[in-house]
C-alpha cells in the first residue's frame, strides 16, 4: 500500500515527493502530463486529473494514505469533494489535507473559505485527517524580487496586522512527517489541525527592512494600495478572477494578520527538531548571500 501526493508537481506538492526519496515508502505522485515532472529516484508517477472522477478513482487504487492538495481554481472545491468521497469509498482514513490559516476567518476570499468547506466535510463525517493550515508562502515573494530591486519598493501590501509567512520547505517537512506517521500506524490516528507558521510576525514595513538589510540600501514598503495590486496581478499572472481573490486575501491580511495559535511555533519547533526558517535566511537565499 502506497502514500499518494496530489499536487506532485507543484511547489509544495513537489518538495514533499522529494521528503520520500529515501524513505523506504512506496509513494505515488499525481501529476496531469505524463513525463514533465522530474521525479525522485523510487517515486511512481500516476497521471491523472482531479476534474475526472474516474481518473481520480484509479488513482487512489491501492492507496493506504493520502496527501490532498488542490489549486486554486475555480473548481476547487468540487474536485476536492469528490476526492474525499471517493477516498472514503476505497476505506482510505489516513489522509493529510493543505488548507490555509484562518480558513474561518476570511470568510469573503473565495479560495479560504473553498478550503473551509472541505474542512468542514472532513469533520462532519468524522474522517481521521490531519488539517495543515499554512500561512503565506515566504517563496511567493520570489516573484517580485526584480521589482525589490529595480524599483527599491516592496510591493506587496501586507499591512501592519503582522503574518508569520512560512517557507514551503518547512511546510513539505510537517507534511511528511504527518504522512509518515499516519501511514505507519497501527491504526487510523485520531484527527487534528496545525497551523504551519514562520517563526516570528512580519509587517510590510519589517519586511522592507529585512531586504534593505540584505542589498545595503533603503527598500521602501510600497503601502497598503489594493487596487494598484489586484491591477499589477490581473496584467501580469491573470485572471483576473484570481486577482480578484488575492487582493480579498490581501485585505484580510491587512485587518486580521496572519498569525498562528499560541504554541504553533513550539509545537512545529518540537516536531521538527530544529528551528523554523526565517524570512531573512530566505531573502539572503533568493539573493544568493552567504549567511
């Protein structure tokens, strides 16, 4: 019986593959094109596509634990309804799910409260999952790291409220080792939610000064503008639907922060036995500066 990724060849979906290199576990990754994802040595590639029901099915043969991650899409929460009910159909209950922080909370942004939904169907038919709710991505600012640069300014307009953004790295080595131990268990374990969180709140003016730090010279926090946001994302990354959400993600980061449960950061530090990365180490990384 095998662990099987969703999402392989995505950013996070791709890291945890890789978790499993050596792991001595028969893991099977999802990905929807045959041979376009470079796989580890010992990785099965399944091709498949959550839209299909059929495709999904066949994909879940013989699967002993699953780890759920769905796009954000417009589709996103049927297809990962349907992934459940057919994972619960084949009697699989050893299952991590990636949500998001604050799921609850941000109930405008439709991606959020897509996610919640499923967190809710989880619950309800009382599946034993473990729930990863992550903060934002410390490797999505590797996307503007031109524009920090040529133009001196942060861009992103995460505000004041203070968010524990997180590196993916760090998220792909909570998500193995939950799938780890689920899959290893004598029996289903009992389910729980983590929040996966940075070690410390950053602000927009914090952050400016990590990367000020970093190129020795002032990088200003460009503020709070949503419009011009939504606008630079709706020309440059489309569509404009998605724009749409970001920019309601944004503005619940800029009233609500994105800050974790009292003892997330212990509890992440425990089961890791290490320090979580920081924000400054990744800045120093994208930057290609010694530590």
């Amino acid at each position: 019986m095998s662990i099987l990724v969703t999402g392989a060849s995505g950013t996070v979906g791709m890291q945890i593959v890789q978790r499993f290199a050596s792991s001595g576990v028969e893991v099977k990754a999802l990905v929807r094109a045959p041979g376009k994802t470079a796989l580890p040595s010992g990785v099965t590639e399944v091709v498949g596509d959550m839209s299909s029901a059929n495709s999904t099915r066949a994909a879940l043969s013989s699967v002993r634990t699953l780890f759920l991650l769905n796009a954000v899409i417009p589709d996103e929460v049927t297809q990962a309804l349907v992934t459940l009910n057919l994972a619960r159909d084949a009697g699989i209950e050893r299952i991590v799910y990636l949500s998001v922080i604050h799921a609850d909370l941000y109930t405008n942004v439709p991606h959020f409260t897509g996610k919640h939904t499923v967190e809710r169907m989880i619950e309800s038919l009382e599946m034993p999952a473990t729930i990863l709710r992550p903060a934002y991505f410390i490797q999505n600012d590797e996307r503007i790291k031109s524009v920090v640069e040529s133009y001196g300014i942060y861009p992103m307009p995460i505000g004041q409220a203070g968010a524990n953004m997180v590196d993916v790295r760090d998220i792909a080595d909570v998500a193995a080792a939950e799938l780890l131990a689920r899959h290893r268990a004598p029996n289903a374990l009992p389910g729980r939610t983590l929040d996966v969180v940075g070690p410390e709140a950053l602000t927009g003016e914090s952050v400016a000064r990590i990367w000020s730090e970093a190129l020795q010279r002032e990088i200003r926090y460009a503020g709070d503008d949503l419009d011009g946001f939504e606008q630079q994302l709706a020309a440059y990354d489309g569509p404009d639907w998605l724009a749409y959400d970001m920019r309601l993600m944004m503005a619940g980061i800029q009233s609500h922060g994105m800050r974790p449960v009292d003892d997330a950061v212990n509890v992440l530090t425990k089961m890791l036995g290490r320090p979580l990365r920081t924000y400054r180490d990744s800045v120093h990384e994208m930057l290609g500066l010694s530590q």
